[in-house]
C-alpha cells in the first residue's frame, strides 16, 4: 500500500512540474514583456459644449489644447502591445450659444483647464517601423483655471426675450474648480527613425457638473463634454 502511494505521489509530481513546464512555455510564448518609456508633447483643438439642465440650446464651442505626454509600454500579449499613457494638458473648454430670440444676441464663454487623463493604452500593428492602431481609455481629472465671457450681436445686449427664460448662467462663476469625467480615443501611430507619430480622435464624458446641482440651485445638471482631435510626438528614452 505504502509503495502504490509513492508511486501515485511520484507520477502526480511529475505531472504538476509537467503541466507548470508547459504553462510556463504557454506564457512564454503568449507574453512578451516590454520596458519601453516613451515622452513627448501633443497639441490640437477640441469642440466642446455643455450639459444644462434646464437645457441652453447650443453649438459646438471651438478651443485648443496641448502639454506633454509618457507612454509605459509593458507587454505583448498575443498581438495586443499594452500599455499606460498620462498626461498634463492645457485645455479650453466651454459652450456656445444658439440665441434665436430675434435680437441677434450672441454669447460664449471659454473655461480654461489644466487635465490630467490616465489612459490605458493597447495597440495592434507593428513593433519597429510602420503603423499601430491603437485604444486609449480612462479617467480624467481637470482643475479650473479661469475663463472668459463674449457676449456681442446687436445692442443693447437683452437676454430677457430668450424663449425659455433660462439666463442664470450669464455672468454666474463656475462653482466647481475641480472636473472629473471618462475620457476614450482610437488612432493610428506611425513608428519612425525619428519618433512616434500618434494621430487621434478622443471623446470627455463630465461625470462632474461646473454649478452647484441641489434642489435650490438654478442647474440640475452643467457637465462637461469635449471632443479632441489630438496630435502627438514621443520618442523613446527605453526600449
């Protein structure tokens, strides 16, 4: 009895080493690691509006946005390059109204932010030279800096025949400093001698709202909404 365990518990062990040397061959074969740290800059313009409720009727808020980017590259699996990418932008942000009252009014007011979005980043394409598309996903945080009203059209500036009376946010301050939101984008990377090449759309969702959203407030509901298209350059400092 004792030597049919022995042998039982010998043949179980060299399957578990077996079944670990091929899970191991498995991995090593599915997972290739990476160490690469990529930094560079981007730049491009965004559109924006804002969610009001009760609603501002609006067109798209046109404004910039730039600052620096790092990429940490830290593995292949399978043919998914993945990846975190952070960065620290200057971005406008803001709304811009549709005022069709018949005073020829108009009016908008740019929000100027410094964001910061954590992105996972995961790319399919090739590894040296050529071209990747690629996936960024995340959250996003962003601190008020200041802004600017424009108010022109014809004189004198009346916003009291506006058709559905709403008026509360001319003039009012952002209350909230802090924007917090989830960010995603798809693009296409161009791997060179010279760098990467990253070119992007991105979509901000505002989960935060810019005025206070009690029952007693004018808004029920001022969030955040940005559409990015972004240019990136990063080169490598490993790889």
């Amino acid at each position: 009895m004792t030597r049919h365990l022995l042998r039982i518990s010998f043949v179980l062990l060299l399957l578990f080493g077996g079944l670990q040397s091929i899970k191991a061959q498995i991995n090593a074969q599915i997972t290739e690691y990476r160490n690469n740290l990529a930094v560079g800059f981007n730049g491009g313009v965004t559109f924006n509006n804002i969610t009001f409720s009760p609603n501002v009727k609006q067109s798209f808020h046109q404004g910039i946005v730039g600052g620096f980017t790092a990429r940490y590259i830290s593995e292949k699996y399978f043919s998914m390059i993945c990846g975190l990418q952070v960065e620290c932008n200057f971005s406008q942000r803001g709304w811009k109204e549709k005022i069709e009252d018949g005073t020829r009014n108009t009016y908008q007011r740019t929000l100027n932010y410094v964001e910061l979005p954590f992105l996972a980043h995961l790319a399919f394409g090739a590894d040296n030279r050529g071209t990747r598309f690629f996936i960024n996903a995340g959250p996003q945080f962003a601190f008020f800096m200041n802004d600017k009203e424009e108010r022109g059209g014809q004189e004198p500036w009346d916003p009291s025949h506006r058709p559905n009376n709403v008026i509360y946010q001319y003039g009012k301050a952002v209350e909230n400093k802090l924007d917090y939101g989830i960010t995603g984008g798809l693009g296409v990377e161009l791997l060179t001698g010279i760098g990467h090449f990253l070119f992007e759309g991105r979509y901000y969702y505002g989960l935060s709202d810019i005025y206070g959203n009690s029952k007693k407030d004018d808004f029920s509901r001022s969030g955040l909404s940005t559409i990015y298209g972004k240019v990136t350059y990063l080169f490598d400092l490993t790889k």
